[in-house]
C-alpha cells in the first residue's frame, strides 16, 4: 500500500508541476484586449509601457511595440478600427535618445477617448516657442472643429495629421499655421508658399517646434 502511495503522491506532483508550467507557458494575451490586438498585427514583442521625452520616460497604463519607421502608419491604419473602446493608438516615439539600439517607432495603444489624448499621451510641447501641451491641443481643437484633422502621430517635439478637407483660405491657413510652428519654415521648407503647396498636395501636415 506504502508502494502505491509513493506512486500516487508522485503522478499527483507531475501533474501539479505540469500545470504550472502550462500556466508560465501561457504568455499571449485575451483576445479582444489592446496587448492582444497589437501583438497579433505587429508580431512584435510587447511592452507594458510607452515613452515620452524621445525614450526617457516610461509610461505605464498602455502598451506598445516597436516597428519599423516606415511601416509604423500603414500598422497603425491596420488596427484603427479594431482599438477597443476607451483606448486610442498612434504612432509615438521615433527618436529614442535613452537607448540607442532601439531602431524604428513605437506603435502605442493607451488610455483615451479622442484624438487629442493622443497629444496628451505623448507629452507634446513647444517649450522654446512657450506653448503647453494644453495650448497646442487647444489650437488643434480649432482646426479640427474648421476643416476637420485626424492626429496620428505625436511625440515629445512632433505631431503628425491629416487633413480631412483643405482650409478655405489656405494662405491665410498657412500664415496661421507658421506663427503657431515657425520651425516648419524657418527650419524646414524655407518659406510660406512652399508650406502652403506641401500642404495642398499631400493633405498633411507635419509639426515639428525644435
């Protein structure tokens, strides 16, 4: 009886062990969550968090994966429509300064209810030009209630948008535009016309304050 015992109490531990290991093994996340959606597109290796301050700071509460900088709109058009509610994504970070090897962007699913969390999520100011986050966000709120804007790219210094119909007045529009960014002309297209024409060709905008 001691024999069958020993043998008993054995099996009762592999199995113990074994469904342990299942439940360590088990790594891929619930279906229909922001974790699951963004690995199961990207096949990329998940993180619990994303960055702001070009890679410096950690924010925990989201998720991101990291994709080549070429890819990371077309990904992100991917899963727009599948982001669960209550969450927002975007492209964030491009350009980490805290870790060099990291090569390419962060594709971010967070916390939000608009587009203009999006900026918030990222932290996005103008501190040289003495814009806040707030007042670059209340700018954008202007824009989108004119012409309509659709966010989809912002990091520390930049934000990315397209634009859901031209301005009326795109000369009027591109003046506005360069005093609320200067940068974009000043170091960047080189006058108010070049702006006005990128601007009108591609139905895009890039703001970029250094």
């Amino acid at each position: 009886m001691r024999k069958y015992g020993a043998i008993g109490r054995m099996l009762a531990f592999l199995l113990a062990v074994s469904g342990l290991n299942a439940c360590v093994r088990t790594t891929t996340p619930p279906q229909g969550t922001p974790q699951a959606l963004l690995a199961a597109v990207t096949k990329s290796d998940l993180r619990d968090y994303w960055t702001n301050d070009f890679g410096r700071a950690k924010r925990t509460g989201g998720y991101s994966v990291i994709v080549p900088v070429e890819r990371a709109q077309a990904l992100l058009e991917s899963i727009r429509g599948q982001v669960p509610s209550g969450y927002v994504a975007f492209v964030g970070t491009t350009h980490n300064l805290d870790d060099p090897s990291i090569k390419g962007a962060e594709l971010v699913m967070a916390p939000g209810q608009d587009q203009f969390d999006i900026v918030r999520l990222a932290a996005t100011d103008a501190v040289n030009h003495g814009k806040t986050t707030d007042q670059i966000i209340e700018e954008l709120k202007r824009w989108d209630a004119q012409f309509g804007i659709d966010i989809w790219q912002a990091e520390t210094d930049t934000i990315q948008l397209k634009l859901k119909s031209l301005p009326e007045d795109l000369p009027a529009f591109s003046q506005r535009m360069y005093e609320f960014c200067p940068d974009i002309v000043d170091q960047g297209v080189g006058d108010i016309e070049s702006l006005q024409a990128a601007v009108e060709q591609d139905g895009a905008i890039f703001l970029w304050w250094d």
